[in-house]
C-alpha cells in the first residue's frame, strides 16, 4: 500500500471531511526528525512521523511509501483508510520512516518538506509550528529554502546543555519564519543577548531567564510573557507593578513569574495602591490562557484587583504554587 497511489476519491474525502486540523508541527533536533498532525478539540489524537537513518530491513510488518522514502508502522495493525490512520481515540499514531543511514542533513530535510506538502495538502492546512535546536539553525538552509508554508505560528528553541543561542540565530529564523504568535527559547543564550526583537511578539516564554534582565522587563510589548528560572524579587515585582500602573506596558494581559515559592509581602508590593474591593464580583473567577496545542485554566478567585487611573483597566496579582501571575482585564473596567 503506498500513500502515492491512494485513490484520489480517498484524498479528496481526507481533505475535505471537515476535520479541524491544529498548525503542524515539525521538529529538527540532535539526531530526530519528526512531524505531527494534531486535530482540534479531541484529546490525543496525533499522527506523528519520525524520520530515522537506518538501513531499511526485511521483517517490517507494514509500509508505506512517500517520494523516496520508507515508512514503517510497528505498533498497531495498520487501517486501510488514512482518516482511521490518523484519528485514534486511545492513543497517537506513530510511523517511523527509515532513511539510508549515509544520508546527510540536506537529504532528511528533502525528506521532512516532502512530508510536510503531503500532509500539509491532505489536511488542507499550510500553517507551522517549529522546533529546532540551535546548532540545526546555520544548516537549515535547505529546509528553509524548500518548505512553503503560510504561516509559522509559533517557534521553539530547544536546547541541552552545551546549546548557546546567539543574536544572529534569532535573526536568521525570524526572518525566515516569521512567528506570528510567539517563541519560546529552553536553552542557553549567549554573553550579551539582546532580547529587543523577541520582546514585541505577542508571547514570550524563557525557560531560562536569569539574562533577562528588569530593563528587558520594562520593555515587554507582548501580550502573554512567561519567565521561568528568572532573578527577579519581590521589590521588582513592586516597581514593574507601579510601571504598569503609570501607563505603560499597555499590551500585557498576563505576565508569569515562575520562581516564587513563598507567598510575597502583598502590603510592601501594592503600598500606595489602592485595591478594588469589588473586583471579585465584577472580573471572571478563571482564566483561560490559549496555547497551540493546548488549554490552561487558572483559578484567579484570591487575586488582588487594582485599577489604573489613565484608561481604567483592570489589574490582578496572584500568588499559587510557586508562580505569580499578573492579569490586565482589557474587556473590564471599573
């Protein structure tokens, strides 16, 4: 059975069968290469493909082909049709593609764009999400250039240790993909990273921000920033909250401090700020933060409310766990 010679009918009622298909994502790590298919609103059902530098063997129970390349399905009784392939109710569906084990990064990255037109036309959806460690960056050109897509909505920088990404990294893929929605950055960054390009995208999470420094802070134009492992106190909390309050950061809906792991002197915080007894009643009880791929409610009942004088909006400050959230309520006002 070879996915190139499935019955245009087949196809067409794949492509056309409604299914609410979120961005795909791709992944460009040390030795995996790897695309996924998610569909919306419905828990765990993936299709995942990774691509493997193997020699292909002779007991592969089943396979399929695309282009050059040899795909093998090992862990489940493979379905005939592609939408039942695909749309599993227990668990994802994994496909292996075993590539010639001298193949060089630009043959896997053929590889990958094939995959992705393929998928990317059965499922009628040309928008991304990226992965890639930083090392990949500089030799991604062949991906770069080859891979046609409408829209990267997000990108992720993965790291281990020995990963340092530097201001030019950034530059090249921001250039090339354009995130729409936001970044992430789990790993290292270079002596002297300047995080002004990242700091306007509508969300920003850092994995790792003790480089990020209060000034960076200050500057924040996203709408949702996330900073775990950072060095910030309560006294910056204080000042970065009296500098909301004089006007600015007026894009915010949510900043995330990860890294406070007991409860913080609220009357040293908001001394001076007047707190809105009736917020409780007049703002939502949860919040819903929109990720990719998925949906984090947050309980923000014991949340301090406070008003800003220049246009009315309405902050929150909370403390659970070992995070502090901060919330502006765009659609509320006092």
């Amino acid at each position: 059975f070879e996915l190139s010679q499935t019955s245009n009918r087949v196809l067409t009622c794949i492509k056309y069968s409604r299914r609410r298909i979120q961005p795909i994502q791709l992944l460009k790590g040390e030795k995996c290469w790897a695309i996924s298919v998610f569909e919306k609103k419905k828990e765990n059902a993936q299709l995942v493909i990774r691509l493997k530098t193997e020699k292909v063997g002779n007991g592969l129970m089943r396979q399929l082909k695309i282009e050059d390349s040899v795909l093998n399905r090992r862990n489940d009784r493979l379905k005939m049709s592609l939408s039942h392939l695909y749309f599993s109710e227990k668990e994802e569906k994994c496909l292996t593609c075993y590539l010639p084990g001298d193949s060089k990064e630009e043959d896997i990255d053929i590889h990958l764009v094939h995959l992705f037109n393929y998928l990317s036309d059965m499922f009628n959806n040309k928008n991304i999400t990226f992965w890639i460690r930083p090392f990949r960056i500089i030799t991604s050109h062949v991906l770069f250039s080859n891979l046609h897509f409408e829209s990267c909505k997000f990108l992720k920088i993965v790291g281990k240790e020995p990963d340092i990404l530097s201001n030019d990294d950034v530059s090249r893929l921001l250039e090339v993909l354009k995130p729409t929605v936001g970044i992430t950055l789990n790993c290292r960054v270079e002596k002297g990273f300047q995080p002004g390009s990242l700091l306007s995208l509508p969300r920003l999470l850092l994995a790792n921000a003790k480089w990020f420094s209060f000034d960076d802070l200050l500057k924040i134009g996203c709408e949702v920033a996330c900073l775990k492992n950072h060095s910030f106190i309560e006294d910056d909390v204080k000042k970065f909250i009296n500098h909301w309050m004089d006007g600015n950061n007026t894009k915010l809906m949510h900043l995330r401090l990860d890294g406070f792991n007991l409860t913080p002197n609220w009357g040293d915080i908001l001394e001076g700020i007047e707190v809105w007894d009736e917020g409780k009643s007049r703002r939502p009880k949860s919040v819903k933060i929109h990720y990719i791929y998925r949906v984090e409610e947050i309980d923000c009942q014991n949340g301090l409310d406070f008003k800003r004088k220049s246009d009315g909006k309405i902050g929150t400050v909370m403390h659970h766990s070992n995070i502090l959230d901060f919330f502006v309520w765009h659609d509320l006002q006092a």
